[in-house]
C-alpha cells in the first residue's frame, strides 16, 4: 500500500522531483524527502492519507491551501507547491535541516533559556500566521522543526484546509481514528466540543499546552484514551506547572497556565501578547509577571454596564427580600452604597489594566548605549506595579466578597434580633416580653399649653399599635373597667403611677410612658416601656416639626416600638401609616378620642355621636371613626344612619389595619345596603385568626350564630369575649341570655355574678338577676329583685324604660292588664320624653293590641286598638331599615286584621329582598307566611309555614313554640297540640318573658283542658294550678276564667277521690 502512494506521487510530480525516502507516516499524512532537481534542494512532500482524502475536495482543497503558501515567515516553514495523485492531495514545503520538537523532548524537558526562546519562534510565527487570518488548528511538538537555534511551524492552514475540503461535513467526526483533526493532547476545549466558530484562540490554547510539555516534559494531561482526554479539556483544570518544575519563572508559568484558561475569554487574546511577555522572560525569573491584562480586555463601558445590571440586580434582590422576607429598612441603601463603593475600584482596575497592557504589549525601543528610550511617570509605574494584582478577576470576586459579607452582616442583625442579643436584639428574643403579654399605656404628659394633646396622642398610639401581631395594649374600656373596680373615677387621668398599680394589680407585662415637650411649634415625643417591677426594657424618640407632623411621628413612634419588640419587620412594614388608619388632622383625633371616652367612661351614646359626628365632619375619609360611629347607631336601633356610616367606613376601609379594616368588612356586610351575614361571619373569624380574643368579633360573631341555631359554639363565643378586658356590657348581658337558651342556670349565674362585679354600677348588670328569674317563671322573685333594683338604676334614663317594660311584661304574666296598660304608658311617656323615636313609640302601642287580642281575647278592640297605634305613629315616619313588620304583621294577625296583614305581609317580602343574605332570611320569610294564613284563617297553611320557619331553624323558638300551639289548637289537633304546649313550656330563651305575658296563661289553661278531655287527670290538675298560680291576683275582668279553672279543680279532685 505505501509503495502504491509512493509510485502515485512520484508519478504525479513527474521529472522535477525525485521522491528519496520516506520520512514518517500517520495522522493526516504520509511524509517523503525529495530532490528538486531544477534548484537542486531537498523539500518535504505530504500526501493525506487515502482514508482522509476520501471525503475530501481536491479542488477544494489546493483553493484553501493556497492561502497557507501565502505565510512567508522566518519561523513558518511554507508551501511550496500543490497537486494531486490520482485524488490524494499533495503539497511540498522546505526541508529543515534540524529535528522535530517531539525527537527533542524524548531526551527530556528544556532548559528554561531554550524553552523561552522556542516558545518565542512559536509565538512569533502564531502572530504573523493568525494577522493573516491563518489559524494553524494543530499546535503540537511534531510540527516545531528545531534548527541552528531557530524553531520554524510547520504545516500552517493545513487543517483548515482538509476541514474546508470535506465533501460531507456530518460524516466525520474530530475523533475519527487516524483521520483526526487536531491532536487530543493539544486540542482546545472549544475544538472538543466541535464548535464551528473555531477562531485563533484555538492556538493559544495549543500553544499553553505545548509549553506545559516543553518545561514539564509531559503535556497539562496524560495517560488516558482519546476521549478521556478531551472530557480533561473540557472539564479539568491542569496542575500549576511549578508544581511539576520549580524553576519556572513566575511570569512565564502564570504565562502558561493562563493560555490553559478553558474559556477563550480568560486566555491571551493575541499571539503578539505572547511573545511580547516572553521578550521580558528570563530564566532567573527576575522579570516582571505578567500581569492578567493579557486575557480579554474590558473597557470601562463594558465594565460599567456589567456593573449596573448587577447593582439592579442587587438592588432588586434587597428590595424584593425587605418587601418578602421583611428585612431592616437599612438592606436596600445598603446595598446600593455597597455598589456604588465599587465604582471607584472599576475605575482604578480599568485605568490600571489600560496602562499595563500598553507597557507590556509596546514594542521596546532602546538607545544606542542599549538603555530603554522609555520613560515613565510614578503614576504609571504605580500602575505596572500594581497590575499583578489588580485584574477584573480580583475586582468582580471582591465585589462578590463585599455583597456576600454585606448579606453576613444583614443575617447576623437577624440572628441577633431573634435572641435578643446587643443593640439589635428584640424584647421578645432577650425573654423580657413574650408575644401576647398584655401592656398598659400611661397618657403622655401633656404640654403646658395644651393640656388635652396628651389624651390625644395616648389614643393615637393606641390606635396605632393595635396592629401589632405581638405588644397587646389593653383598651381603653378596659382600663375604665379596672377603675371601676379598684372604686376610682372612671374619667381618672393614667398617670405612671396608677398605670403601675394597674399593671401589678391585674398581671400586665409593662408600662409605656411617654411625654410630650413643645419647643417653638416643634414637639418631642419621648417614650419608655417600663417592665412591672421598675426595669426600663427600652425608650424611643420621635420629633415632629409641626402639629401637622404630629400623627406621622406618632406613627414612627409605633413602629419603632413594635420593631423593638421583635415583631416581624414584614409585619411592621406593610401596616398602614397612622394618619392612613386614623386621620391627617389634629382636630378630628381630638373628636373622636372625646366621644371613645365619652362612651367608654359613661356609656352614654347621647354624647359620643354627636362627638364622633365632629369627628368625620372635620375628615370625611376617617375611617374608623366613620366604623364606630355605625357601630353606635346599630347599639340604639337607628339602622338607617348605621347603613350610611358603614358603608363609608367600607369604602375607606383600605386605610385601615387589618383587624379594624375586617370590622369594617363585618359591620358593612351586616348592616350595609346589601348585608351578607356569611360574609361578615367570615369576617369576624377572620378577626379571630389574627386576634383570638378580640371582644368585638366574639360578640358580633356570635349574634350571627344564634340565629344559625348554633347555640353551643355561641355561648363558648360569648364566655370568651367576657374573659377579655374591655368588654362590653352588651358582651356580659349577651353571654348570660346565651347561657340561658341552653338552660344552663348555673353558668348563667356565674356570669351574671362577674357582670356585677366587673360593672358594679351598670343598670343591665344590676337587673340581670331579676331578667333570669323571670325567665326561670319566678316571677314573683322576678319582681322583688327589680324593686330591689329601682334605687340603683333610678338615675339612668334608658335603664328606668327598661325596668317598666320588664315590669309591664311580669304584670301582664300575671293577669294584670290595667296594671301592665299603666306601666307601657309610663314607659311611652318617658321615651317621649327622652326624644324616643317612632318606631319605639309605635312597639309600645302594638304592645297593647297583643294583650287585647291574646289575653283579653277580643280581636275587635284589638284592631282599634292597633289603627290608634298606627296613627299615633304611622309606618311611613319610620326610617325604612327601622321598621318591623314582623311585628306589625304579627299583630295584624293575632287581631284577625287580614287587609293590614296583606298589606305588611308584602311590605315584609319587599324588605327582606332588600336586607340582603341574612342567615335566618328564609326561616324569618316562612314564619311572616304562616302570620298571614292565620290572619285570613287558613291554619293548615299557617302550620305548614311554621314548621318550614322550624325546619330553616328560625333562631326566636319562643315566639315559633308559642304560635304552632295556637295554629295546632284551632285546627283541634289535641295530640300535636299538647305536645307543642310541653315543648314551649320546656323551653327557655333569653326574651322568653314577652311570650309568656301573652301566651304562657292561655297555654297552661288549654292544656289542662286538653287533658282533661283525654282523661289524664294528674297532668290536667298540673296545669290547671300553674294557672290559678298565674292569674290569682289577675284583673276582675280574668276572674271569671280563673273561677272556672278552679272548679275544675276541684272536680277532678273529686273523681280522683
């Protein structure tokens, strides 16, 4: 086969040359030394090897050949002439007389002179070849010919051309064996991993590790398969060569190892730097090193946007990290002033790599005394002094160090916080407060001359850390509670000194302190938190420059607190500002922390509306005070005014904390235009989840369980929210109505008991024993307990109306009706007289037709009786949310008045279309169906709305218990009837009392009947005595239905014998 190639080029250069021996063969080709005969000198003839030259272009190849023959360089040995034989390419090139670089290396590494001045001639003919745009591709010792102390490259554009001139470049592959492009020893990792974007970086990169060979002795990877060797090229990082060979010079080993560098990027971007940096080495090692400017330079633009996409990026990571994770306010200036701190050492870099790659790629000029002409100032010399060891390298890692210690320094504040630790730690992590520990606040000191800023700020930085998740400031109604147990004032100022004795007597963690000094129109607020035993925990500062900046500086006064406390920075961060949560104006704080007060020390609503009114007329967009002062006019029936403030405080509830912003969802949902008691429900737990034991959405939630009939989880609602400081009365008085639908006497005692004791001096406190008796039917009991009432209820006009209501209701249980008639007169003239509205006056005058119809059983005068009532007050002055017509209904109903009752029946729908999805809707709608079949006397259709109202668990089981026995008695059903007159009279319910005054004679006489009729004389006497109990003191006109009941006692007792 090699004779056969031999013979083809011998043919193929015909009588010009004459083909000597054969030099080697393998790889890309088969090598011979011929004679020119018209020169008479030795060339080297090539001839690719039939395996490669099959998928290759002749043509194609002599074309990409040609542009090799045009290198004429003193260390590149050249092309001489091309041609093919029989379709094997051939090309000649000088014969060198000398040896290869690899025969050289077989006897061992060189000396570091010879090294150099080898590498140097590599270099150089790199240079020329790649200014050319010849990239050589094959950078091995086999192709650096050694002669008369001159190294020359051989086989220039050689590979490119075989690459350039395959027919199918998918056909073959780098790795191919004996075809290979490219030696794996040397290969770059670009030229590994195939990338057509080949450029003269390749070389460079060949060039390193040619060199780590010619001082080693072995080249960066050794002793592992073709493949295993370009996998170390792409992956591997070489062992430092001094490492392997100790006298190399430093500048000549960081030369080596940084043409090693896997990305071309990090490597010497030209050949010139080479051999400018090798014209400085010597084998002492004296030199300067060359410094990493020789990799690709960065201009200052290019440096300057790198830097600011990552400043954003920085700066975006801080900013979103303190919005996310909550992190100190100071994280994102920070971290900009980290960034903008390494634009002065982009500079320096960028000005010190500038004037180094000058001084280390210009060409040296010397005199003729063979001193450098080149001179320098100190600047620059500083610059070429420095250069070793400012690179962008170093640059960009210190950049990573100072944002990486800068993130140490913002984990280690964290850390610190969390346990409490130096000036960063919290209260909570030092285990000086606990989340949820209970704090009193003391009213700041007032400045003298104005001696009502104080109250004002105390409520403001009230209002302001209610939003805290962790300091639980106890309310002000809480405190009023507490004064009036310890018998102070209520109205008593909160100096330091009773906020102590406060926080002693009832376990509270500490005491927040504060006073405010006017300097000139500026003002200081100062604070400390004091714990119960005397320890100052913390003090803080705020100024405010005006009185305008008095509600922002209250503000950052709440939070630096709350941040002291060790609550969640992302928590103190995303609540609203304070004058967003209450009001920008002074003057609007001062209204509504008058009318909190007033109804908080008093109760008396007379005199905080009309502040609260104030209140929003001096800020429109005061949210919560636009929620309080719904939530007054819901507490004193005025729905029409409530709708229209809670609907304000819904539209600005945006503006409020969390928990005051889903108050304001409930009370809108509740008593909005279109209330969704679902809604509010979730609402109030929503409140519950964040605040477990607020009050206000224990009570309110709890209303809107009751009339879901879940009575169980309503009364643990109420006992909760009356567990809590700052409870209401309403609170109390609901918990023990709560306690006594379920029959649970004892706990509704017990409550009643703390009622008085926590509201010694409250009218619904003083009467609830007297309200329970009542509903047990110890009504004589009942009575006497109110009387004992009278003296300490006297004073207060709303208790007095009350106290004649109940008395008017005991009386009419009892059968007297002139007695109950003069009491509701009384009670109608007192509420005239304290401005009552229509709607009250009209339920006193429907009051009357209920006792005509139902105890006096004279449906006639009842219905005169109503159209009084209805003139004296007609349906239409009545704000239209204040009207009920279920009660109007029922009244038309019980006093067989069918045309009002159609009429109301109608109004009735119309208004429950309007009130929205109230929870009981549907059952209250049934029950207003069965009032209008029984007014028109359809009973059967009357009981079939009463046990749909029933079915829809309609939440007044009283008044439904009480209304089926009386459908089921005219409908003459004994049996059922009987059993609906048990279940009543079974029953207990918080207004039981109202029914029975109708309803509980007539039952107990009926059902004495009915048993008799049945034979079952023991139950007929039960009843029959309950009654002349009852009624034995009754009016004369009841006497006769007493003495006929009698008789029929006795009667039954005589057949009982």
């Amino acid at each position: 086969m090699a004779e056969d190639i031999r013979a083809q080029v011998q043919s193929s250069l015909g009588d010009a040359y004459t083909i000597e021996r054969e030099l080697g063969g393998g790889g890309m080709s088969r090598t011979y030394v011929a004679m020119e005969r018209s020169l008479s000198r030795r060339v080297v003839v090539k001839v690719l090897s039939p395996e490669l030259a099959a998928g290759v272009s002749v043509e194609r190849f002599k074309r990409e050949i040609l542009l090799a023959a045009q290198l004429q360089h003193p260390h590149v040995v050249p092309v001489l002439s091309s041609g093919d034989a029989n379709g094997l390419p051939w090309f000649t090139m000088p014969y060198v007389e000398g040896e290869a670089l690899r025969a050289r290396l077989a006897r061992g590494p060189l000396p570091i002179g010879e090294a150099v001045s080898v590498l140097r001639d590599v270099a150089r003919a790199l240079a020329f070849a790649h200014s050319r745009g010849v990239v050589h591709r094959d950078i091995k010792p086999d192709n650096v010919l050694l002669s008369e102390g001159s190294a020359t490259v051989t086989d220039f554009g050689i590979a490119k051309a075989i690459s350039a001139a395959r027919q199918d470049a998918g056909a073959m592959t780098l790795t191919m064996a004996g075809t290979s492009i490219g030696s794996p020893a040397y290969m770059s990792p670009e030229q590994a991993a195939g990338d057509p974007n080949v450029d003269h970086r390749s070389d460079i990169y060949a060039f390193g590790c040619m060199a780590y060979e010619v001082l080693a002795g072995r080249p960066p990877f050794i002793g592992q398969s073709p493949a295993k060797l370009l996998g170390a090229h792409l992956g591997e990082k070489p062992r430092d060569i001094r490492e392997l060979r100790t006298d190399v010079p430093e500048t000549l080993a960081m030369l080596v190892m940084q043409c090693l560098e896997k990305d071309p990027a990090s490597r010497p971007q030209q050949a010139n730097d080479l051999v400018r940096v090798l014209d400085n080495v010597t084998s002492s090692g004296s030199a300067t090193a060359a410094p990493a400017v020789l990799a690709g330079r960065i201009n200052i633009g290019k440096a300057l946007g790198f830097w600011a996409a990552g400043a954003a990026l920085v700066a975006l990571t801080a900013w979103a990290a303190t919005v996310v994770i909550g992190l100190p306010d100071w994280v994102l200036p920070g971290s900009v002033g980290v960034m903008l701190a390494g634009l002065p050492i982009i500079g320096l870099t960028a000005w010190v790599q500038r004037v180094a790659h000058r001084a280390y790629t210009a060409t040296p000029t010397f005199t003729p005394g063979g001193t450098s002409a080149m001179t320098h100032g100190t600047l620059h010399t500083l610059a070429i002094k420095a250069s070793p060891h400012v690179s962008w390298k170093r640059t960009w890692m210190g950049g990573a160090v100072a944002v990486g210690g800068f993130v140490v320094l913002i984990v280690g504040y964290m850390v610190f916080r969390a346990l409490g630790i130096g000036p960063a730690g919290s209260l909570v992590g030092a285990g000086k407060l606990g989340a949820g520990d209970q704090i009193i606040l003391a009213d700041f000191k007032s400045p003298a001359d104005d001696s009502t800023l104080g109250l004002t700020v105390t409520e403001a930085l009230r209002a302001d850390l209610s939003q805290s998740a962790i300091l639980k400031v106890i309310p002000r109604l809480a405190v009023v509670d507490i004064l009036r147990l310890m018998q102070r004032p209520t109205d008593e100022q909160i100096d330091f000194d009773l906020a102590r004795a406060i926080a002693s007597r009832e376990g509270l963690k500490a005491v927040l302190d504060g006073d405010i000094v006017s300097l000139g129109g500026r003002y200081v607020l100062s604070t400390r938190l004091i714990a119960q035993d005397g320890t100052q925990l913390a003090t803080f500062k705020e100024e405010a420059e005006s009185q305008n900046d008095l509600i922002p500086a209250i503000g950052r006064l709440g939070k630096q607190l709350r941040t002291k406390a060790g609550e969640s920075l992302k928590s103190v961060r995303e609540t609203s500002a304070l004058d967003r949560v209450t009001t920008g104006s002074l003057d609007a704080l001062r209204k509504y922390t008058a009318a909190n007060l007033a109804f908080e020390q008093t109760g008396d609503y007379a005199q905080a509306i009309p502040l609260m009114l104030e209140a929003v007329g001096l800020d429109s967009t005061f949210a919560m005070a636009w929620r309080r002062l719904g939530q007054y006019y819901v507490n004193v029936g005025r729905l029409e005014l409530a709708q229209a403030a809670v609907t304000r405080a819904y539209e600005l509830s945006d503006r409020l904390g969390e928990v005051e912003r889903q108050l304001a969802i409930a009370g809108y949902h509740s008593y909005g235009p279109a209330p969704d008691e679902e809604k509010a429900l979730a609402a109030y737990q929503a409140v519950l989840t964040r605040d477990s034991l607020n009050f206000i959405a224990l009570n309110n939630a709890s209303l809107i369980l009751a009339r879901r009939r879940e009575l169980e989880k309503t009364l643990e609602y109420r006992v909760r929210a009356t567990t809590q400081r700052g409870t209401s009365p309403i609170t109390f008085a609901n918990a023990v109505g709560a306690a006594v639908v379920l029959g649970r006497w004892e706990t509704a005692d017990s409550i009643q008991r703390e009622f008085v004791r926590r509201f010694p001096t409250n009218p619904a406190a003083i009467v609830a024993r007297a309200r329970i008796a009542a509903v047990r039917g110890e009504y004589d009991r009942a009575a006497q307990l109110e009387q004992e009432a009278m003296p300490q209820i006297a004073g207060s006009r709303t208790a007095m109306i009350g106290h004649l209501g109940f008395s008017a209701d005991l009386s009419l249980t009892r059968g007297k009706v002139r007695e109950a008639w003069r009491l509701r007169g009384e009670q109608r003239e007192r509420q005239s007289q304290a401005g009552a509205t229509a709607n009250a006056r009209l339920s006193i005058g429907i009051d009357s037709v209920f006792a005509t119809a139902v105890v006096l059983e004279d449906p006639a005068k009842a219905r005169t009786l109503l159209d009084r009532a209805v003139g004296r007050a007609p349906v239409d002055s009545i704000p239209y949310l204040d009207r009920n017509y279920t009660l109007l209904l029922t009244a038309a109903a019980f006093a067989r008045d069918s045309a009002r009752a159609r009429e109301w029946h109608a109004a009735a729908r119309q208004a429950a279309e309007r009130g929205g999805n109230l929870v009981d809707r549907s059952a209250w709608e049934a029950f207003d169906d069965a009032l209008l079949a029984f007014a028109r006397g359809r009973y059967a259709d009357a009981l079939a709305g009463l046990n749909e109202a029933d079915r829809l668990d309609l939440s007044r089981t009283d008044i439904l218990g009480a209304a089926r026995f009386v459908v089921l008695d005219r409908l003459q059903q004994a049996d059922s009837a009987i059993a609906a007159g048990e279940s009543y009279l079974a029953g207990t319910h918080s207004l039981r009392l109202g029914q029975d005054a109708l309803f509980l004679a007539g039952i107990r006489q009926r059902l004495g009947e009915m048993y008799e009729a049945k034979g079952s004389v023991d139950k007929a006497l039960t009843h029959y005595q309950a009654f002349v109990e009852l009624w034995k003191d009754a009016d004369p006109e009841l006497q006769p239905r007493v003495r006929d009941v009698r008789s029929r006692i006795e009667r039954l007792q005589r057949r009982r014998g």
